[in-house]
C-alpha cells in the first residue's frame, strides 16, 4: 500500500500543478479550487510512505515522477516544446528514479 499512496500523492501533484496554470494566478475558481484540493490531497498521500520509508527517498520519487509527467503535460497539453537537452535532462531523472527503486536498499521493500 505504500507505493499506491505514492502513486496517488503523485497522480495529486501533477493535476495540481497542471490546474495551477489554468487558475491565472489564482483569478479563476474552479482551477485554483483544483490546485488547493489537489495539493492538500497530495501531501495527506504522500505523508503515509513517509511513515515507513525513508523521507529524502520518497521525496526524490514523488518529485521527479512529478517532473517528468509535468514536463510531459506541458508538451501534449499546453503545446510547450522540450528540446534535446531537456529530453535528456527528464531521461536522466526518470532513469535516477528506476536506479534508487531497483538498487538502493534504503527503499525498504
């Protein structure tokens, strides 16, 4: 279960934050009430890995999966270009991400 809440606490950032460029600065209601909800949920989530794993670990995989699907939403959705460097920028966290997960003994499977 303490990887589905950090799937769920990610899955809340990234609609937040996608919610907090349509909110204008907070000027619209509907998105900036997205974003607060959004955020609040997110880190209820992302408070329940933290019990059992370590704090510096589930940070780095909540905030680089969130990097990565934010820049993502920014192409496809909001039309953003990522260049080469960018791409390899996000493939060098993506590829951090699956290192500390796959190797690291301080994940605490």
């Amino acid at each position: 279960m303490t990887y589905f809440y950090l799937v769920i606490a990610i899955l809340f950032e990234v609609a937040a934050t996608s919610a907090l460029k349509q909110a204008d600065g907070f000027t619209r209601l509907w998105p900036s009430l997205i974003c607060l909800i959004g955020y609040a949920l997110a880190f209820y989530c992302l408070s329940i890995p933290i019990k059992t794993m370590p704090v510096g670990i589930v940070y780095a995989i909540w905030s680089g999966a969130g990097i990565v699907l934010i820049a993502a939403i920014g192409w496809f959705w909001f039309k953003q270009p990522l260049d080469i460097p960018a791409i390899i920028g996000l493939s060098f966290i993506i590829a951090g991400v699956f290192i500390v997960n796959l190797f690291s003994n301080t994940v605490g499977h």
